[in-house]
C-alpha cells in the first residue's frame, strides 16, 4: 500500500544521524524507509525478522525501500525423490 502524497516519504532520522558519524555499517530494523542518494556507497545491515543482511547500498536502490532487498521468505523448493 503506498504512502500518501501530503505525507511524503518516510525517512528514519536516526539512519541519517549514525551516516554522520565514523560507523562503517549501520543497523537497522527501519525496513519502511526510503534509500536516499546520500546512502550511495554505504553498507547496511537489514534485518529480516531472522536475522541481518548486509547490503551495498548502489544508485540503482535510489528510491525504493530497504525492505525490497532483504527478503524475509526463503522460496520453495520442491523435494527430490528418491
């Protein structure tokens, strides 16, 4: 479900505080919040509801959610039969 127009994108604050300081890999749980250009190079540990995946933010994620690129469901496999 998308987001209203008058609210804008929403953008975890916090996120923007620890780019600041000399963390080379910023946690978070956030996975709602907008990629925006200055993540451009940073790495960020997503968590999926297991567990943390760590994720090179790129130009091409400029825009989507970092929900989108830490997935929470392992997709089926089917059994082998013997």
């Amino acid at each position: 479900m998308k987001r209203s127009k008058w609210k804008g994108p929403f953008i975890n604050y916090t996120l923007i505080k620890n780019m600041n300081t000399k963390i080379k890999t910023v946690k978070t749980c956030e996975r709602n919040t907008l990629i925006l250009p200055s993540f451009v190079g940073k790495k960020f540990q997503i968590y999926n509801g297991k567990k943390f995946n760590l994720k090179l933010i790129t130009e091409n994620m400029v825009g989507h959610k970092f929900g989108e690129f830490s997935l929470t469901r392992q997709p089926f496999k089917y059994k082998k039969k013997k």
